[in-house]
C-alpha cells in the first residue's frame, strides 16, 4: 500500500511540475509576442501567431483573420513602432492534455489600461497563439457617460452590419 501511494504522489508531484514550467514557457512566450510589438519584430510577433490565428482589436470592425492583421499591421511595424502592452496580471489556463491554455491579462498601453485574453494550441510541439482578444476597461462608473459617447457610431456599425 505504501508503495502504491508513493507512484501516485510522485506522478500527482511530476503532474503539477511539468504544468508549471508549462505555465512558465506560455508566460514567457506571451511575453516575447508582446515585446515583439513594442520592437516592431514582424517576423517574431507573426512567428508566434498560428497561420490560422485571429486577433480581436479593440474597434467593433477590428475581428482580423492571421492574413488581414498582417496586411493591416505591416506599415506599423515597417515604420519601426507598432504597439507596446506591459502586462500588469495575467492568468494562464491549461487543459488536461498539455496541448490547448487559455489566458486573460490585464496591460498597460498607450491606450491606458487594457484586458487581453487569448487561446494557445500547440501545433507540432511549439505553442501558437490561436485567437487574442483586446479591449478597454472602461470602469463602471464611467460606463454610462462612454456608451453615450459610443452611441452614434455604434448604431452606425450596426445599420451596416444589417444591410449586408
């Protein structure tokens, strides 16, 4: 018996390292993307995007597919300045399978305050980000007097969005 609960405390232990340093390795890499933007390395920032990857900028119109984000960023980063996020928090997720996370962050941009959260797959044993999601925290109390300002363009987007 005490045997058997030794292999078993020692995979649980072996468990919890190998998520750690999982943790460790998509913090890292999350780290490298963001810094990427802020050095406008395009190779690395997009390196680290997967092929089929999707990011959600903060504009109701921003939902960029890997191909049209790139087309979008490239003058930015060719001009040696695209877009800076220093993380203040983040959360890493992974699941059972050690192939799929998840995460949410809170970043300081030139925007102010910013939530990101995206999802990462391995693909060929490398993490790829997946889908990414940026918005601006708007605190509660401001959400009213921001909405209005919003209204107008907003009701606009919709009335297009409707007509196609």
């Amino acid at each position: 018996m005490n045997r058997l609960l030794m292999i078993i405390l020692m995979l649980f232990a072996g468990h919890l390292i190998a998520q750690e340093n999982s943790q460790k390795e998509l913090n890292e890499l999350i780290n490298e993307w963001h810094e990427a933007a802020s050095k406008a390395d395009y190779e690395t920032y997009f390196g680290i995007l997967a092929d089929d990857g999707v990011f959600i900028g903060t504009d109701a119109s921003e939902n960029w597919q890997n191909e049209d984000f790139r087309t979008f960023s490239k003058p930015y980063f060719d001009r040696g300045k695209a877009w800076s996020f220093t993380t203040i928090e983040r959360n890493i997720y992974i699941d059972k399978s050690g192939n799929f996370a998840w995460f949410d962050e809170l970043l300081d941009t030139q925007m102010e305050i910013c939530r990101g959260s995206g999802v990462l797959a391995k693909e060929n044993g490398k993490w790829r980000i997946k889908h990414y999601v940026l918005s601006i925290t708007i605190p509660n109390e401001d959400v009213d007097q921001v909405t209005q300002l919003k209204k107008e363009k907003d009701s606009l987007f919709i009335l297009n969005k409707k007509l196609r």
